[in-house]
C-alpha cells in the first residue's frame, strides 16, 4: 500500500489553509511529474495517443502513486513510462510548462526552481536539445509574466544514461545561462550508476558560474552524498535523507553547509524510507544540516508544496516556526544572483514575521 498524504493531511484544516497562504520556495519540482491529469487526458484524445483509459479517474493509477501501489522505485519509475509518450508536440511541452507554473503560483510559490531533462522531453519524437531547452525557457518567462511568481530553471541529466548524452546537456543547459537555466543536476538510478564519470561535466558547469545539485543518498547509502561533495562540488543535494545513517558525513554536509532537498512524500511512496514515523526529516533539521520541504514531482505523488508543508507538521512533528526557517533557508540556498537573493530573503522575512498565525504552533 503506497502512502497517501491525505492519509495524515486534512486540506480543509485551518492548518492547510493557513500553509496554503504562507509564501513558499520550491527547489525541487521536476516538470516531468508535474502534468495535470486533465490536460494528459486531453493530450491523449487530440494526438491519439493509445492508453488504458481517457477517463481522468481511469488514467489515473498508470500515472500517479495509488494507496493500491506497492512503495517501491520500480513503480514509481513505471509511471514515467507512461508520460514520457505525451511530449508529442512542441505545443504539448509547452502547455505543460506553462501549467505547471500556474499551479505553483496558486500553491503560493514565490520562487521556483523547475527542473527538467531535456532528453526526456526530446525522445519521444527526436527533438533537437537546443530547441526543446529553447521552447521551455520562452514558456516559462512568459507564464512568470502572467503569475504572480519568480521561476529559474535547472537541467537535468541521467546518471544511467549514456555520457554522451550527458555532454550534450551540458551544452545546452550553458548555451541557455542566459535565459533563466541557473543549475545543472545529476538525476536517475542510483544504485549501479555512480556519479563519478559525470564529474568533469558538473566540475565544468560549477566553473562557468552555474549552480549544481545532485540526486544522492536517496536510493542508496550516505556514501553518494560525500562522492557528490568531494568530486562532484555539489552545492545542494537531491534528498540525501540517508547520510542519517553516518555520522561522518553530517558531519561533512555541516562544515560545508551543502542543503538538502527533501521531498518527503517522494522518499515514502518509493520505499526510502519505510513509513512516516522513519523519516529523518526532523532529526536531520534538528543535526542542524540545513534542510528545504520540496515536492519532487506533485502530479505522481498527488500532492502540493502546501501538502508537505502539513505533512512535515503534522506527521512529521515540525513546529511552524520551523516550517519559517525552511522557507527562508530555501531561499539562502536558492540558486539566484545575490541582489535578487537578498531581495527574495527580505521580502519573506517581512512577509512571515507579520504573519499572524506566526505564534500558534510555536
Ligand atoms: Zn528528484
């Protein structure tokens, strides 16, 4: 049985609502696990793309973790199977990106950092990198134009994907630093693919001024996390929920001051962690190792960023001045210019010390 967050959350609390207005900082959000069921729905019908099913409640268990589903990384990575197929137009990856940027602004994010693999965007149909990193980066300046929200965006690539395919997104994510591309990050599977043949690529990037963020200690041990440090130099790292288990290296991630993006929902739905009650988030907060709330990738895991805000509270024993320092430290750690960073930080601080919940669950 996969966990659900409205198993512990109540979106109708005065908790959620009041978690809901409180000005948010997303890290970690891949677009691919950010379609709407309806717009997959109507994707489907218009470019006749074969499915099980064109109802949206029908579609859905091929598309997102159901309390039917078994907590494990092969099922979760079973439902990119299915959406990989929808990239089928550049009017389709466009409407993706500009939806998945309006749900974040009605989240109240502020501030998103959105990433995304330009080759899984490509494959489908055999696009050209440049072109499809092109089409992403229009569409997200002008969908910020429309909300009432700051977007950047970072480049993914594969670990269990070809080296050279990796060159290449290197490439374009450098040939895009200039319209809203801040960071280049290591996903994929993890265990039997280790990142060190990637390292000279994100050496390379960290040189040309780019922010870097690796996916490590989530599918396998706290080792990841030093090999991402030490020969990766990394700024932030994707999860890391297990460095819990080794002293050393919180010790390494605190003098370096490398912040983690936890994703809570994610690490249980794929069976990271086994169940609520285990996951570190709170002992990693408290190890001062300096930890964000993320969603990794909403529409898979059916959650908002309001969700495991709550989630991180209620299930997780979190205190809302605690929920204040994550969306500020998000903010410290965020890839954007300085000027901008102190801007962001100082507009959230005014905004959360005037709340007027601030107190209640002190
Ligand atoms: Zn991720």
């Amino acid at each position: 049985m996969a966990f659900q967050v409205t198993d512990v959350v109540d979106r109708k609390s005065d908790l959620w609502r009041t978690l809901h207005a409180l000005p948010k900082i997303e890290l970690h959000r891949h677009l691919e696990g950010s379609i709407r069921l309806e717009t997959l729905v109507e994707v489907a019908q218009e470019h006749e793309i074969s499915l099980p099913s064109y109802d949206p409640e029908g579609l859905r268990p091929y598309v997102q973790m159901t309390a039917q589903d078994s907590p494990d990384v092969i099922t979760f990575l079973s439902k990119f199977d299915v959406l990989r197929r929808f990239f089928c137009s550049p009017q389709v990856i466009k409407r993706v990106v500009r939806e998945c940027v309006e749900d974040a602004a009605a989240d109240q994010i502020r501030y998103m950092e959105l990433r995304f693999t330009p080759n899984a965007l490509a494959k489908a149909k055999g696009y050209d990198l440049m072109e499809v990193v092109g089409w992403v980066c229009d569409t997200v300046r002008e969908a910020e134009k429309a909300n009432s929200i700051r977007v950047n965006l970072i480049v993914s690539m594969n670990r269990h994907e070809s080296l050279e395919i990796g060159e290449k997104t290197l490439e374009v994510a450098l040939a895009h630093r200039e319209h809203g591309v801040v960071a280049l990050d290591l996903a994929g599977k993890e265990p039997g693919f280790p990142a060190r043949p990637f390292g000279h690529l994100f050496r390379e990037a960290k040189r040309a001024g780019m922010g870097i963020t690796i996916h490590a200690s989530e599918w396998e041990g706290p080792e990841n996390v030093r090999d991402a440090i030490e020969n990766l130099r990394t700024d932030r790292i994707g999860h890391g929920v297990r460095s819990v288990e080794h002293s050393e290296i919180i010790k390494l991630v605190r003098e370096k001051q490398v912040a983690f993006e936890v994703c809570p929902t994610s690490n249980i739905q794929t069976g990271v962690v086994g169940y609520l009650g285990h996951h570190p988030v709170l002992d990693l907060h408290y190890l001062d190792v300096p930890i964000t709330i993320n969603t990794d990738d909403p529409a898979i895991h059916g959650i908002s960023l309001t969700d495991e805000y709550a989630l991180a509270v209620q299930g997780l024993g979190m205190s809302m001045h605690d929920i204040h320092r994550i969306i500020i430290r998000a903010a410290e750690v965020s890839f954007l210019p300085d000027d901008e960073r102190g801007q962001l930080i100082n507009g959230l601080k005014r905004e959360l010390g005037t709340s007027q919940y601030r107190g209640i669950w002190h």
